[in-house]
C-alpha cells in the first residue's frame, strides 16, 4: 500500500495573504459542510457514542495566551489513556485504537473550553469496558471537570453540531480511523 502526502503551496492560496478567513467563510456554505460530514463519517464509520468533555478554568495570567495548547493537551492525555485502558499493550504495539474524532469550542475571552465528539468502537470491545475506561480515562485527566456528557450515538445531526463554530474548531491530531 503506497502513502501519499499532499502539501498545499504558497501558490495555491487563491491570491490571499491569509486564506483562513476565506474557508472559515466557505463552512458556511452547506454544500461544503455536508462534504466535510461526509467526510467524517466515511473515514470514522459509524460512531457509536458522541460526547462532550468541558475543562476546568484556567487561572493566572496564562488563561487566554494557553487555552486552546491546553485543551489540546488534555485531549491527547485522555485519548491515550482512553486506547491503552481499551487495549492494553495493543494500543501502542499493534497500532489498535478507537475510531475518534473531536472538534473545540469555548476559546473566547470569557468562555469555557469543550470538546464536542464522537468514538466508535471496534466489534471486538464491550460496551461495558469502553465506558468503564472512558471514565477512567475522564477522572486521570486532571484537566476536565465534572461537567462531560457520554451518550449512545443516536443523533445524526450530531457530527453537524461538532462544526457550529467553523473550520476553525477542528484539530487534525484527533481525527482518527480506528481499528475495525
């Protein structure tokens, strides 16, 4: 099996200095919105539980330069506890992990961090073990506050609510297949 990279060029930034504000621009449209769920549900499957997770504040001086470094920093914490309490050894010997995927909100002045989400499980993981390791991954993650939210994936419009705020609240780090 070949991998392929592909890197955008200089050049290919339509003319704009910064093209950022012009793809935050083009989530709104809901041609591209619905090829970015698409997207999602192809390269995750079928999710099996959706969730959302809130951090604790941030105190000091640091609360605005470091928030969004921090969530994600606690995210990656969670996710690896997450797969290797699934998985044990598996997880990082044998590349075994959940189907994953989460997008950030709260980055304002004066607004509280949260991760918004969806995990599918692979057949051979009970659901009884994952939310046993979920909560435990949730409780080592000094971070997180007792504010989260676990539930069976039943919504379809969930995926569609994780990306209410734009492109901008995706991070490529936690969008992952999974094993099957």
């Amino acid at each position: 099996m070949q991998n392929f990279s592909h890197r955008i060029s200089s050049d290919c930034t339509l003319g704009l200095k910064n093209p950022m504000p012009a793809l935050n621009n083009l989530t709104s449209n809901k041609k591209l919105r619905a090829t970015w769920i698409n997207f999602l549900r192809h390269v995750i499957g079928e999710p099996t539980y959706s969730f959302t997770l809130t951090l604790l504040p941030i105190q000091g001086p640091r609360r605005n330069s470091t928030k969004l470094q921090d969530a994600i920093n606690a995210l990656s914490w969670f996710v690896n506890v997450l797969n290797s309490k699934c998985f044990g050894h598996g997880y990082r010997r044998k590349g075994i992990e959940l189907g994953f995927y989460a997008s950030i909100e709260g980055l304002g002045a004066g607004e509280q961090p949260h991760w918004h989400g969806v995990i599918r499980l692979p057949a051979k993981l009970s659901k009884e073990k994952f939310i046993n390791a979920f909560v435990h991954a949730k409780i080592k993650t000094k971070r997180f506050g007792s504010q989260f939210d676990l539930q069976l994936y039943y919504e379809r419009n969930w995926l569609e609510y994780t990306m209410k705020t734009g492109i901008n609240s995706v991070q490529p780090d936690f969008l992952r297949v999974g094993t099957l």
